[in-house]
C-alpha cells in the first residue's frame, strides 16, 4: 500500500477501505504496509474493524498483514524498537504482526548494527528447526558488505530457556503454516 504514501494521487479514505473489502472478496488477503507508507498502517486497522463488524470475527482470519519498520538513523534500543513496534500493532489493530521488516536507509550510519542481532537470534532459532534446511539472508552485493555480520548467526547457540522465551511469543502469534500452507503447496 506504499501508495497511500503520499505523491501518488489524493486518497479517500473511505473509498479505499471500501476496495479493499472488494479485493478481499475477490481472494487477495495479504496486505503490504510500512509505517512510513503514510495512514496504510491506519487504513488497516479501520478496515479490519470494519470487517469484523460487517463479516464476523472469522473473516479477520484470512488477513495477513506484513510490514515494514523504517526508523531513522539513530541509536538502536529495546525502548525504542519496543515502542515503534507496539505504534503499529496500534495502528493496525492487532495484538501481533504477521511480518515485520526492518529497513535502514543509510549503512554508513553502523547504528542498524544494534538491532542486526535481533535478526540473528530469528535466523538462529528458525535455523535450529529440523525441518529447516536454510534461510534467505538479504544482500546488498557490491553496495554493502555485512557478510561477518550475518555469520556471526553461527557463533552462538540457543539454550532451553532462549528456546522457551522464543516459543512463549510464538504461541501469542498467527499459524501462518495452517493459515497459508507449506511453501511450494502449490506444486503438489
């Protein structure tokens, strides 16, 4: 919904919520959002209100939402991701985020660094899955290197309590799996 950003045309509010209502009826589930990508965040959370109070609570269950955190370039903290994450969840009006990524516009300011090992910990986790042969690290080859950054992912290990903190947030979240099936269904 990176349109709704502003320099694309004037958005009526409450004309897009109501294609999106028409774009849900037609199948198409998975929105895109930034917290930079204007109200869409906001367009969301209206809508899903909407939704549940014209289709029932089970309709909510076919949304998936993902999007993007783009902070500026500043001091990475707990505090400050914490916050930022939970102005979304606001905004979008749910009690956890589908999928969340982390975009930093200027690697010559190594502050993203303070939050790259929170990405680690994921890929460590996610990693550790016997069912999990590898995961998709993004590059940017020949812009920015970050390669010892990214392999420090096999530095460290996840203990049982690391594991069990890690699950206790799992469980609070949407079963993507059941939800959307196994990457490559579509080919069986």
């Amino acid at each position: 919904m990176w349109q709704v950003a502003g320099g694309h045309g004037i958005i009526d509010p409450k004309a897009a919520i109501k294609e999106m209502f028409s774009y849900v009826d037609a199948g198409f589930t998975t929105w895109d959002l930034a917290d930079i990508y204007g109200p869409a965040e906001d367009l969301i959370g209206e809508f899903r209100r909407q939704l549940l109070a014209t289709h029932g609570k089970a309709a909510l269950t076919s949304l998936q939402m993902f999007t993007k955190w783009v902070p500026r370039s500043t001091k990475m903290t707990k505090k400050l991701v914490e916050e930022n994450i939970n102005k979304s969840l606001t905004r979008m009006g749910v009690e956890s985020i589908d999928l969340l990524q982390f975009h930093w516009w200027d690697y010559r300011n190594s502050n993203y660094l303070d939050a790259l090992h929170i990405a680690n910990v994921a890929v460590r986790y996610i990693l550790d899955k016997p069912t999990v042969a590898g995961v998709i690290i993004g590059v940017r080859l020949g812009l920015s290197e970050h390669l010892q950054d990214n392999a420090k992912v096999f530095g460290f290990n996840l203990d049982t309590d690391d594991n069990e903190k890690i699950d206790e947030i799992c469980r609070k979240s949407r079963d993507l799996y059941r939800i959307v099936g196994d990457c490559g269904d579509e080919y069986r």
